[in-house]
C-alpha cells in the first residue's frame, strides 16, 4: 500500500509543478513523499533516497533502493522516487536513467514515465511519441 502511495503522491505533486502551484528541489520532492507515508520499509527506505546526493553509482543505487529483482514494491519505488526526484522536467532523460539501472525496467520504467509526464517539458518528449498509434481508432477499443 505504501508503493502504491509514495507513486500517487509523486504523480500529485507533479501535477501541482505543471500546474505552476509549486516547485519542488530534490530533498522537498523526496521528503513530502516520504512525510505522508505510515511508519514502513517504503518510508525507511525513501530516507535513504535523502543521502543519495551528488552523483552514485548505479551499484550502490541498486544496493541502497532496489532496481526491482526482488519483485516488490520496497525494491523498485523508491528507486523511482529518486529519479523522479532528479530528473522528471525531462521525460527522455527519466527514462534512460531509470533503465540504466536494470533490473525490473519495464516496471520502474512505467512508474518513472507515467509520473514524469505529467510534469515534463513537451520538447522532452521523444519524436517517436507522435506515431503511436492513436487508441481511439484501434480495433481493440470499445465505444
């Protein structure tokens, strides 16, 4: 419950940045997040996002958060807090980051994706982007 909560308050705190409410530094963006969650390993775990300053390496990222081997939530959200905390302005760059780090990246990368567009610069987003197909006009979409 805790994941699914730190992942839903990101995306609200992302949408009071687009929304030009509120700008949040690093730390802020972290320790909100972390402020509104019961006392938990996702809480634990999110403090730890707090002494990741500078420039870790991937190696201690995943030793210190997860990158989703361990299947849980504990294992990749508070890796993706971290990253959405640097990097969600630019959608491309969330994204490689998060991925760089492997592990469960079709996961991790869903998280980081769907929070950082919400807040993102639209040049950020990747050409490709545009020829998705439009879901609309897809066989598979009822009316």
């Amino acid at each position: 419950m805790e994941g699914t909560k730190a992942i839903a308050l990101a995306a609200a705190l992302a949408v009071r940045e687009k929304l030009d409410m509120e700008i949040f530094d690093q730390q802020d963006f972290i320790r909100i997040i972390q402020n509104e969650l019961s006392d938990s390993d996702m809480k634990s775990k999110l403090n730890k996002c707090l002494y990741l300053d500078g420039n870790p390496s991937k190696e201690l990222l995943v030793k210190t958060l997860g990158n989703g081997t361990g299947m849980t939530a504990q294992d990749t959200v508070p890796l993706v807090i971290w990253m959405l905390s640097r990097y969600r302005y630019d959608l491309e760059e969330c994204l490689w980051n998060t991925v760089s780090i492997l592990g469960d990246r079709d996961t991790t990368c869903a998280m980081a994706g769907g929070v950082s567009i919400l807040c993102c610069k639209e040049n950020t987003i990747p050409g490709w982007a545009s020829t998705i197909e439009n879901w609309k006009k897809s066989r598979f979409y009822e009316h």
